[in-house]
C-alpha cells in the first residue's frame, strides 16, 4: 500500500494542480485536486499488465474545458432540477439553467471545475485521500455556506470508497455523487453494451423529454428498465431510448446496502456498487461523441456507463420524493462502494 503525489499542470490563475496515486492490492487509483476527481483506476489484467476502467483524460487541459464529469465530484445538486428553480422556506431560489431549461449537475462552474484541499491518510489501515472546499453561499444561486469532504479509500480486496460529509449555515439543498464512467474491458476498448448489468431495484423514474422524472415510481417488470436479472445493456437499449433514469433501490433500512453487478464477459471482470443512498442514475454514455480521451483514445456514443448513487433528481420541486434538504447543524453523510473482481 502507497500514496504519491505528482504535478498534473497549473491553472491559467496560477495554481499548481496534483495527482495522487493510490495504490492498494494490484489496483491502482489516481486523483487530482482539481474537482477531486478519480483521474484512473487501473486492474490487474495479468503478467504484470493493468487496464484502466474509467474513463478520463491524459492531461488537466481535458478536465478544464469540456469534461462531460469523467470521474468528478458533482454538487452542489447532481442530476437535473426542473425549470432551474426551487422554493425553500417559501423563498424561490433561481440556479443555472445549464441545461435547456434545466439546472444539471450544480450548474456552470460545478464541484468539478474548484480547486480542492487535498489531505492523505490511512483509513481502517488502507490508503485514503480526503479533499474538502467550501462553497459560499450563493454560489451557482444555492443559499447557504456549505463545507465539503469527499473522502476516498482504496482497500486491497477490490474496494474503493466513497464517502461524503457536508454541513450547512443555512438550510439548503444538497445531493452529491461521482460521476466515474466505467468499461471493464478497458476504456477506450468500445462500447459497454455487451456488459451485464443486474440491479436490486424494483422501480424506477420515468421522464419527460427533458429527462426530468414526472414525479411517478413506476415498476419496471415488463419494461426495457428492469435488470432484477441480469442482462446485456444493450439488450433493450433502443426500447429505452438510452438510459439516462433514476433507479430505485430496493431498501429496507438506511445502512449501507449492495444494488448493483456489472459483468464483463471478455475479461470476466466484475463490478458491484452499494450505497447508503436511495437511488442510482444509470447512465450509458448516450450523449458521447467523439470525445478525445487517455493515450489517444476516442470515446464515442455508450462507451462507458456511470452508476451514480444519488437523491432523486428534481427532489426539491416533488414533494413525494426523498427530502434533499440539509439543516444546519446536521451533516449529509453517505457513502458508496464500487468493489472490484479480477
């Protein structure tokens, strides 16, 4: 087990940006403190060889221009809020309207686009890296100061951790994720269509062209959206239409539960995630297209697919939904785990 720190560029204000190098059991994770991204994640593939699993950018320059959230840290509200508003507390608090008429992923300048404080540790005697910010009150329109921790740990069977912390002054909203896209074969090895795909959830989120849920919990037995077996991504894709929805996870308690596999039939190479969170945004990389990527890589249409633990999206404006609310004095803390089977 090890940690190391590398330069990774400057920013055009001046700032020198670093990599942390993390490495645990054969596996290799890598960040940056800009947006506390997960920059690499490199499996063991035999006779001394490792493949990178996530999707990203050899250099700064692709995560300061147009990242599509390779890897990064999304708030202050991951996912979508219809109309770019909310009201709080009888107050309507106006967000960037980033995308068409609706605010994603925490708006112009997100988590993903600041510079972090970044601190290493063990944690549980594993390798961990922890970075913190504060975001002012009214940044990207969200009332309330809010400070941050995202804390990632990386343990020798396979597990890499998550773990996120924040408190507010005032109350607000909040709904953090990470934004990782994942191919098992290796990125830029084509599309993840042919993984296998088996999540513990019963129902899901239907939506408007928007892609804003319509507020209804729909059973997806019979639908192009139920993987309670497991089956191909691309097996029911184009019914879908691409998936970009909200699951929801089959839950009995708050604890931390296991939702999802991921097969890898060319590798056999699998992935399970578990989260503390009510919901996971299964995204296949529909809206990928000719993405320069690592090593000379292009990332096109489904080349990865993201599994990301969340709060409903639109929570705020649908008052059936999980509250998205943070009180001062409280603290949001959940955790994800995506573990890893070579």
């Amino acid at each position: 087990m090890s940690i190391e720190r590398k330069n990774f560029g400057v920013l055009g204000s001046g700032e020198e940006v670093s990599l942390f190098v993390l490495k645990s059991g054969g596996i290799t994770a890598t960040f940056t403190d800009f947006g506390a991204i997960l920059v690499s994640l490199l499996l063991p593939a035999g006779k001394g060889v490792q493949d990178d699993v996530v999707l990203g950018f050899s250099t700064l320059a692709g995560y300061t221009t147009k990242n599509p959230y390779f890897g990064a840290t999304v708030g202050r509200y991951a996912n979508r809020i219809g109309g770019a508003r909310f009201h709080l507390d009888g107050v309507e608090y106006r967000v960037a309207a980033n995308n068409g008429a609706n605010h994603l992923h925490g708006g112009i300048k997100g988590f993903e686009k600041f510079m972090w404080k970044a601190e290493t540790s063990e944690v549980s005697g594993v390798p961990a890296i922890s970075f913190t910010r504060t975001s002012p009150a009214g940044e990207e329109g969200y009332p309330g100061t809010l400070e941050v921790q995202v804390t990632y740990t990386l343990s020798p069977d396979g597990a890499l951790g998550i773990a996120f912390d924040a408190r507010t002054d005032a109350r607000t909203i909040i709904n953090l994720t990470n934004h990782s896209y994942f191919n098992l074969k290796g990125e830029g090895r084509g599309s993840i269509l042919d993984h296998e795909l088996g999540l513990k959830c019963s129902h899901y989120l239907p939506v408007g062209e928007d892609l804003i849920p319509t507020g209804a919990l729909v059973p997806v037995k019979g639908t192009a959206f139920d993987f309670t077996e497991r089956k191909r991504i691309g097996k029911d894709i184009e019914i879908a239409g691409g998936y970009d929805h909200c699951m929801v996870l089959d839950r009995s308690s708050p604890r931390l539960v296991e939702f999802g596999e991921v097969f890898e039939p060319t590798t056999r190479r699998t992935m399970t995630a578990a989260t503390t969170l009510p919901g996971v945004q299964f995204y296949s990389g529909n809206f990928l297209s000719n993405v320069p990527g690592k090593r000379g890589s292009i990332y096109d249409k489904h080349a990865g697919f993201c599994l990301e633990s969340e709060l409903f999206p639109d929570s705020p404006n649908k008052p059936g939904f999980p509250s998205a609310v943070l009180e001062p004095g409280a603290s949001w803390r959940h955790q994800t785990v995506y573990r890893f089977i070579c």
